[in-house]
C-alpha cells in the first residue's frame, strides 16, 4: 500500500472520530477563563458579568433608590432628601428654592434639575411645603419661575407629623460627609394624600390621591378594626366612577370626567377638569376630536385662572345634550385611571392595596407614638430621679462630707455614702455619673435653692410620668385621639372636591355607557356603485343610500344569500349588485323577511330573523350554499310590528296545479335567528314572489316600509325572457288577535287537492 493511500485512510479516521465526538456547548464563563489564562489576565470583565450583575444592580437601585416611594414614609428617596434640608435650614423663614437644591446635593447624588422638579412637585401637593411665588398651576400646566426667584419652607403640619429626631434610624450620605434619614417617621400616610407615580426597570407605581381627612378617619377604622373603605379624590376636582377601584389594589380602574355644566342650547362650560389632565391637553384633545369629524364645535374660550372655566361654543345644529356624551367619548373630558400600588417595604417592591397602606399606616403610626411615649417617659423619669438627688443632696447637707476629703475618689466615695440611706426611694441604682453631676451643682445654686419649688417640680415629674404611662396603656386609644388632633388641626379647609357616582342610597355606580359609534357626528355619506360592486363615503358620484360616521360598521347582503360586517372605509369591495347594503348598528332591532329556494330540494321557504351576533369581516351564509339556491324574496323593517305581505306566483306552466297564486303573510312566524332554515311555502316551481297590494288596489303598507328591499325581478326558468308580474285578485285578510293561517286563492271556491301544504315547524 503506498503512503498516499495510508495517510489518506488516517485523515478519514481521524475525521469519523472527530464525527462521533459530541459537540460542546457555548460556556461564556469558561470561554472567559480560557481567554484569560490565553492572555494572562485576571481582571478581564466579559458581557454576562456585565448583564449578570451590572444590570441588576441598576435595576436594583432605580427600584430601591429613585423611581418607587417607601411604604413607612411615603416618599422617594430624592424627597426625603429635600425635607431633611429644608428641615436643616429651618428657621421659621422663608427660604430661596436655589438654595435648598444647593444644600440638598449634599446629600443626592444627582443633578440641581432633578432635585429641583422634585422639589416643584412636592409644592404643588400644598401638603408639606409652604410655596411663596410663582410655583406654576396644575390645573392650566404652566410651568414654575426659575428656583432664585421662588420660595419655600417647611408647613406646621410637615414639622410636626414628619419629623421626630429621637426615633429617626440614620445613615451616611453617598460621599460619607453626612448623615441622612433611611425613612422618617410618619405619622400619616404622606403616600395617599399626594399619590405617587414612577417608572422604573421592569416595574412601575401609580398611587391615586386621596382626601386628607378622609384618611384620617379610614386610619382610625383601621385601628378600631372596622371596614376601610376610602375612595380617591384629586385636586381637579371632577367626577369619579369608583364602582371597580376594587380597594385601590393592581387591575382595579377609576373613570374620571370633567364637571360640563349646560350653559344654553348650544353652550357648554367646563368647570372641571379630569386628574392628570391640563387646561392645555383638554382644549387640544377637543380640537383634535373636532379636526377628525368626531364631534363638531364652533370654538373654545379658555378662561381659566383661579378656578377653570372653559367655554365650549357649539354650532347651531348641534344642541347641548347629543354634544356631552361625545365629549366624554372622544376627548379627555373622560380618563380611565389604573392604581398600580408598589412601594418598598422591607427593602422589596411590594404591590400592596390602598386598604393596605392605611392599615400599616395606622399601626406604624402607633408604633411610633409608642416609641415616642417611651422615650419621653425615661427622658421623665431621669428629670425626676435627678430632681430628687439634687434635693436630697442640698437638703440633707451631704455636700459637707466632702470637706475633709483630699482625693476625688474619696469626694465620690463620701457622696455615694451619704446618698445611701434614701436609695429606697428611687427607681433605679446611683450611679457614679449621677454623683458626678451633684458634684457639679454651684455653690450660688445650692445657697438659693428653694425646697418648696423643688418639691413642685419633682410633683409635675411625677404628674407627667403618670399620664404617660396612662398613655402607654392605652395606647389605641392615644394615637386614635392624636389622629382626630390632626383632622381638627389641619383639616379645616380640606374638603372633598372629587364627586363620586353613586345612586340614591349610596351605593357605587358606574357611569352610563357611552358608545362611541352612537354618539360620534354622522357627517359623511355612505354611497354604492352597485354596477362594480363598490361602497364607502368617498364615492360621491354614485348613488347616495344613508348618512354615516367615519366609526360606523356596514352590513352587506349578497344576491348569494351571504351575510358580511364590514369597517367602513373611503372604498371596500361588497360584490357586484348586492340585495341590501346599509350602516350596522350592534343594538340594531331590525327584523329581515326572506323568500328564498333551496337548490338542492327545490323547496321554497320563507324565514323572519334577526342579525344577532357577528363577527367584522366574517361570512356568514343565509342557508346552505348551492348553485340552484337563489333570493325570491328580501325586505327589512324596524320592528317586529311590521311585516310583508307577500304573493308567491308559480310557474304557469304547471298544469295539475289549478291556483298559481299563494298569498303568505309574515306575521305568521315567529323571529328566529339568521342561521335558521326558514318554514316551507311550496314544493312547485315558482315564477316570482312579489309583495301582496292593499284591498283598495294600491301597494301593501309594507311596500311603502323605508327599510323594505326586494330583489330585480327573476326570469322564469321555464323561459329565458322576464316574465312580468300579473295582476290578481287579493283575498283580504281578517284582522284577528292571533295570524290566520295563510289562504290559497281558488275561483272556484275550493281548495285545490294539487296545491303545495305549509310547514311552520321550522324545518
């Protein structure tokens, strides 16, 4: 064999062995460490490190520190900051907003903008912060002055429900210089009375605002363990669906309309306006509705200033009540709002209800007044111990004993000794630093001291001590009368503003529903070229069938006997000479009259039905398709009361039939649904169905009926030419409570033994 030959078995081994081996998977981890043992270094950073952890640590922070407000404090990070500066340049003045932004980069590590936003934000709640300038207007989305010519400082109650340094947990800032406030201790749920909302990595917050007092007294059910049941109220007032705020918890929703007040026929006034909306996105959601033919206006006056007012002009064909539900439907006259309530609570989002909130409010209110009675008592109980050292101290003349001593120790020892008869009226141990002070009492002090005054104070200690401890007893109904301090305090002029839809005995209702397709202006024209089989409002030339709105569906039926809802448009296909093409409305009581034959049995059947259900742009098939089946007969009226009274005439050709006339009223049947087969009117082959003339000769009402259609007349299939319709004589029908069954006319007087029998079973 030569080494060609061998070193080319080798390759072919090698490569079947190369075959066989499995393929191995993509390690990023391991391809990191072999590129780093390849180049020698330790410190290369890869992609999935970076996405593993970098990302998470961001969307981490973002949560935790920017985007998503605490659950004791209520506030975000970046507000938190700005209090606890302003609380620092506290002074009972007033202080420029540029120099709180400069004082709090001390402690947020981002831009002077975003505190300064933040700060405009907190402002405009009129909760926290007493505002002095010009700080913009929620209501018309003006914009506040620029920081140096703006003024803020701390309001009463911001001071007194915020801040308590004594049970305040600290950290350092970002750089380490200062110390800041993890959350403060809030006797109040900040969190519903301003409402939060942010975005941040992969979640985000939406908190309605609530009444001030309205919390209050939901706080104090809570601690009373009744019912919470609290609703959202903003500050624009409105009014509000809250049939399906389902407690404030994630997938309830709020509606929320403007106030439209009827000034005249064809005047409206807007006096308020929906939460989240401006003056300036309300006119410019009206104009826009208005440019897209939704609804129709002659013009708007903003004249908003204080309070909203915003006039809305109509023109002459337009009055005041089909105007309203329009402007709820397309404008911002009408918001849907989602509560989305995350906030941190042990260092995690958590998605809480607002009924939550105010319970865990409640009790870490309690809590903290708890904490506070506790330290305020042993800050009590110090002062009295003290009080009662110092009495005994001077009184008892033990600061003699320590005349004859040289050391300190023995200064301390001589004192200790002295004070040692009267340990039993303390409660607690002497220590050393309690002599200590004695020993740094003034000889002046000592020479003036006053027993009776001392005996005074040592009984106010006393008195304090005793209500505290009642207090802490009690302590339920201590922070239940401190939040009823609170409403009275600063609840005087925070009334409702939103109102909210209820019926007469107070239960939740939602609005009425407005659908748009109803309420929008008919201003176009739905037109058909029924020679190419066109529709739509944008073939002004062709024939003109009814007045439509841009939102309106269109209902087509086919000489096929198929049935289609279709969007309308400028131009849509609906097939060459249709029976019946007309705007479709979903509460539409019309009801259709149909003769028609089925082509595989020859039968004719006639059939009284409703549209029903239907899905846009769906065939839906009348009866069974066949290539013989065709439409004798279609008219439509509005209501059951009407129906058509018809002639079926059959072929003149069929001679064992002696009557070619069969009279057939509708009223006969019940209505069913499209999809029904309809009752048998014969089994003979029929010439033409036409509609029956009144008994003085002229049409039948139904002929006259605006909604009534009727087929081109059908060509006999006996002969190829069309067979006009002949004139008969019409045996009148007896007006009874119940339809007569239907009559076969015969000149002779007797029925025909030859003429086709009727099926109403529905067959």
């Amino acid at each position: 064999m030569s080494e060609e030959e061998n070193s080319t078995e080798e390759e072919v081994e090698e490569s079947d062995k190369k075959a066989k081996e499995p393929t191995p998977r993509f390690d990023p981890e391991a391809l990191g460490q072999g590129i780093a043992e390849k180049n020698g270094d330790d410190d290369a950073i890869y992609v999935d490190d970076m996405y593993g952890d970098w990302f998470l640590d961001y969307a981490s922070y973002v949560i935790l520190e920017r985007a998503v407000p605490h659950a004791d404090d209520g506030l975000k990070p970046v507000q938190r900051r700005i209090l606890h500066s302003m609380k620092e340049l506290e002074d009972g003045r007033y202080n420029k907003v540029a120099n709180v932004i400069g004082n709090t980069m001390k402690y947020h590590p981002h831009g002077d903008a975003s505190i300064g936003d933040a700060m405009i934000q907190l402002g405009q709640k009129d909760l926290l912060i007493d505002t002095q300038g010009n700080w913009g207007n929620v209501l018309t989305g003006d914009s506040a002055a620029a920081p140096r010519y703006i003024e803020a400082r701390l309001t009463p109650f911001a001071l007194e429900v915020i801040f308590s340094p004594k049970v305040t947990t600290w950290a350092s800032s970002y750089d380490g210089r200062n110390k800041e406030p993890i959350t403060f201790p809030v006797k109040f749920p900040v969190l519903l009375a301003q409402g939060a909302e942010g975005i941040a990595v992969g979640l985000s917050t939406k908190i309605l605002p609530h009444n001030f007092n309205e919390i209050l007294d939901a706080m104090i059910d809570g601690l009373r363990k009744n019912p919470i049941n609290i609703l959202p109220d903003f500050p624009q007032g409105g009014i509000a669906d809250c049939s399906d705020y389902n407690g404030g918890a994630r997938g309830g929703r709020v509606r929320v309309r403007a106030r439209i007040d009827k000034v005249k026929k064809h005047l409206l006034k807007i006096t308020e306006i929906p939460f989240g909306t401006t003056t300036t996105s309300l006119i410019d959601s009206i104009l826009s509705a208005n440019d897209k033919n939704k609804i129709k206006i002659a013009k708007i006056e903003d004249n908003t200033a204080e309070f909203v007012e915003i006039m809305v002009h109509l023109p002459s064909t337009v009055s005041a009540e089909d105007a309203l539900p329009a402007l709820y439907a397309f404008t911002d006259c009408e918001v849907s709002l989602a509560p989305n309530a995350c906030v941190i609570q042990n260092n995690h989002p958590q998605f809480l209800s607002v009924n939550d909130i105010v319970k865990s409010s409640a009790n870490l209110t309690r809590e903290l007044l708890r904490q506070e009675l506790e330290i305020k008592l042993g800050e009590l109980q110090e002062k009295w111990h003290f009080a009662s050292l110092e009495k005994i101290f001077i009184e008892k003349r033990i600061y003699r004993d320590i005349e004859k001593e040289e050391t300190w120790e023995g200064v301390i020892s001589a004192v200790d000794k002295g004070l040692k008869p009267y340990v039993k009226i303390f409660k607690r141990t002497i220590t050393q630093d309690d002599i200590l002070r004695l020993l740094e009492i003034k000889i002046k002090r000592i020479s003036k001291f006053d027993s009776f005054r001392a005996d005074e104070q040592i009984k106010g200690f006393e008195d304090e001590i005793e209500e505290v401890e009642g207090h802490l007893a009690q302590i339920t109904r201590y922070a239940i009368r401190y939040l009823k301090e609170l409403k009275k305090k600063y609840g005087k002029d925070k009334e409702r503003k939103t109102e909210i839809s209820r019926a007469d005995d107070g239960e939740l209702v939602p609005f009425d529903k407005i659908v748009a397709s109803q309420v929008v202006v008919a201003n176009e024209t739905l037109y058909l070229n029924r020679k190419d089989g066109f529709a739509g409002f944008g073939l002004k030339k062709d024939e003109a069938i009814e007045k439509c709105s841009t939102l309106d569906d269109v209902i087509v039926f086919g000489k096929d006997g198929v049935m289609k809802v279709m969007k309308i448009a400028d131009k849509m296909f609906v097939g060459k000479s249709p029976l019946r093409v007309s705007v479709f409305r979903r509460d539409d009581q019309k009801v259709y009259n149909m003769v028609y034959r089925d082509g595989k049995s020859g039968r004719l059947y006639a059939k009284k039905f409703k549209i029903g259900g239907v899905t846009r742009d769906k065939e839906y098939p009348l009866f069974k398709t066949h290539s013989k089946s065709r439409i004798f007969f279609f008219a439509v009226h509005e209501s059951e009361k009407k129906n058509s009274n018809i002639l079926v005439h059959l072929d003149p050709e069929l001679k064992r039939v002696r009557e070619k006339v069969i009279e057939f009223d509708f009223a006969w049947l019940e209505v069913q649904g499209r999809g029904v087969k309809g009752s048998t009117l014969t089994a003979h082959k029929v010439d033409r169905v036409v509609n029956a003339p009144r008994e003085n000769g002229e049409e039948s009402d139904n002929s006259s009926d605006k909604e009534e259609s009727k087929p081109e007349p059908v060509k006999s299939e006996s002969k190829k030419e069309t067979i006009p319709e002949k004139k008969t004589e019409v045996t009148p029908v007896k007006e009874s409570s119940k339809p007569e069954k239907p009559k076969v006319k015969d000149s002779s007087g007797q029925g025909g033994k030859d003429q086709a029998t009727f099926n109403f079973e529905g067959n």
